[in-house]
C-alpha cells in the first residue's frame, strides 16, 4: 500500500500541474483539450477528485 500512496502522491501532483497548465489556456484551447480527452472532466475537475481519493484514502491507511 506504501508504494501505491507514494504513486497517488505523485499523479496527485502532476494533476495539480495540468490544472494549471489547462487555466492557462484559451477557451478554444480548452474547447480543443476538452473535444479529445478520453474522459468528460476537464483537468480542472480531474484534480480536485484526485486529490479527494488521495486525501480520503491517506486517512484509511496505515503505513
């Protein structure tokens, strides 16, 4: 489980890294990301449930 925290931990942070990058972004920039990614968040959503599993799981878990 320490390894897979650790993992969380950093996809958690490259999350953090591509919402800010995606708001720096134009609208049709956006509209461009938002046309191919695979899934219907945008990046800016994406971080903030990233970070909720992050930080729930973090208290369930015991190292």
């Amino acid at each position: 489980m320490k390894d897979f925290m650790y993992e969380l931990f950093q996809f958690m942070k490259w999350s953090e890294e591509m919402k800010d990058k995606y708001s720096r972004l134009s609208d049709k920039e956006k509209e461009i990301v938002n046309e191919f990614a695979p899934f219907s968040e945008n990046p800016e959503t994406l971080n903030t449930e990233i970070t909720k599993w992050y930080e729930e799981l973090h208290k369930k878990v015991t190292y």
